[in-house]
C-alpha cells in the first residue's frame, strides 16, 4: 500500500482486494488517459483519475491516482505500479530540469537546480509519458519549459508566524535578491562571490548560535528546506502557507487541507489529510511536516 495514499483521503483503504477494485476504477473510468510507445513492441499507458477538485486563482488543482502500466501485442493491458497525486497551480520554477528513469520500474526523477532552495531539488514526475515521447522523438532537451511542483503530507503542525514590519520584509526581500544574484555569481565562478557567500554563512552561524542560547529556534528561522529520510525526493519543510482550503474526497468523503506553501521563496501546492495536521491552517500562518515532493513540467506548445 502507498504510504501517502492517506494524504489524498484514501486513509481507511487496508484491504489488498479494495486497491485492487481501485485501480481497476481508475484505469476504466479514468478522467486523462495517456499513450505512447517505448521503442519496443509495448505500449506504454498512464490512466489518472481525480477524487476532488479545486479551483485556486483562476485554475484547477485536483487530487487523484494514477495507474502506470503498458499494453502488449493482444491490447491486453497490464499494470506495473500506481501512485497518488496532487496536481498542483502555477510556476514554481523556471529553472533547467534534468530527468532520469529510476532503476526499478518505468518512472522518473526530475532534478532542478533553483538557487533559492539551495540544493539540488528532486522530485517525482508526474507526466511521464510526454517526457518519454519527446525523449523517443529525439526532441530533448526541450528550451523554455517551467515547472510545476506539489506535495503531499502525512505528518505536519501549523505554526504561528514570526512578528515582522514591513520595514522587516523590505530588507529580507533585498537581502533574498542580493544573496541569489551571487550565487548565480558564484555558480559561473566568481571568486569574489564566492567569499562574499561564505563570510556571510559564517556571520549567520555567529548570530544564531549567540541568540539560540536564549530564543527559541522557530523564532529566528523562518522558514527551511531540508532533505528527510533516505528517499532523494522527502523533505522536511517550515513554510508560510499562502493560501488553503479544505476539500473532500467525493468516494471517500474524507477531508483534506490544500494549501499553498511559500519555503525559501518557492511557491507550490500541498495537501494533507485533516486528520494527519495538528492545528488549523490559515493563510499567514507556518506549515512544518515532511512532505514527497512531486513535479508536473509543463512543455511549450
């Protein structure tokens, strides 16, 4: 059973031959089917279907499952693995993504190197068969693409935010710009940049360390973006939520928080089961939980 199948509303679901009834749904009743060949003499399928939908700034989000598999030569249709989703809103990044197929089965990771994340970010491809398409058309790398990130949870607290002016933001807003314009520097070599970002780590470290002996940590950081576990795309996150809602699985009639989260200036889409949140999301306050990180690219016409 997938672990964060809970976090789209699908808590209760224990029973092997339930799963199985819901994979059949999907791929039978599936509201996106997609097709394409692997090179071989298989068809390569992903049928998706949406539990619960909703509208966010002029566009859909919508949660669902989506069965992975391929036809052979009999159009008899076998299925190789499935997974939860969250399709997410809007650009989270205009960054170069790089992809490479995981070893054990017909998926894939995407990799975006976005500076203000500060490392490389991984996460799970949702739209595997356009990839592999243009990958088989020989149209890679494809220019101009952006990226879509979501996530889902099943473990998170809602936080109070940290008291700030808008004199306070001005400066941390200059400050983010200044600190992205010499890594950028800095990534093509720069050596002034370089020192410039490695003396203000250290004055950063000096700081926290003084007033961490007498304030709580959640008070001075504001917001973080980690790796978690062993698994390259888990992270444990502390992100203003911009935005939420709570939605209900129409088969299943569970409820669900979507949210927007803001981590290190990156924006992007996460859901998670209202029986998983300790507290009540609300936009201005902080979400902190380790999430799987998930990524639609969205391909030029």
């Amino acid at each position: 059973m997938h672990r964060y199948m809970r976090a789209i509303g699908f808590s209760k679901l224990t029973d092997r031959k339930d799963l199985q009834k819901l994979v059949t749904d999907v791929v039978v009743e599936g509201t996106e089917r997609c097709y394409t060949s692997n090179g071989e003499q298989t068809l390569l399928a992903e049928f998706c279907k949406d539990f619960a939908v909703s509208t966010r700034n002029g566009m859909q989000a919508s949660i669902g499952i989506a069965v992975c598999g391929e036809f052979d030569n009999d159009d008899k249709f076998t299925y190789d693995y499935y997974f939860p989703y969250l399709k997410g809103t809007g650009i989270s990044s205009e960054e170069d993504v790089s992809v490479e197929r995981h070893a054990a089965q017909e998926s894939y990771a995407g990799v975006c190197d976005d500076v203000r994340i500060g490392v490389s970010l991984i996460f799970y491809l949702q739209n595997m068969i356009p990839y592999v398409k243009a990958k088989n058309l020989g149209l890679l790398p494809i220019r101009g693409t952006t990226l879509t990130l979501s996530a889902l949870s099943i473990s998170g607290t809602i936080m109070m935010p940290i008291n700030k002016s808008e004199k306070d933001l001005i400066k941390n807003k200059r400050v983010s710009m200044n600190r992205t314009q010499l890594i950028n520097a800095a990534r093509k070599g720069d050596e002034e940049a370089i020192e410039s970002l490695t003396l203000d780590d250290m004055d950063t470290y000096t700081t926290i360390s003084k007033k961490i002996q007498k304030e709580d940590l959640f008070s001075l950081v504001d917001t973080y973006f980690m790796p978690y576990g062993v698994e390259c795309d888990h992270y444990s996150i502390l992100g203003e939520i911009v935005d939420s809602t709570l939605i209900k699985n129409h088969l299943t009639e569970e409820e669900i928080y979507l949210m927007t989260i803001s981590c290190n200036d990156l924006f992007f889409d996460l859901c998670i089961n209202k029986e998983d949140i300790f507290g009540e999301p609300c936009a201005g306050r902080r979400f902190k939980g380790t999430i799987w990180m998930q990524g639609h690219i969205n391909f030029p016409d």
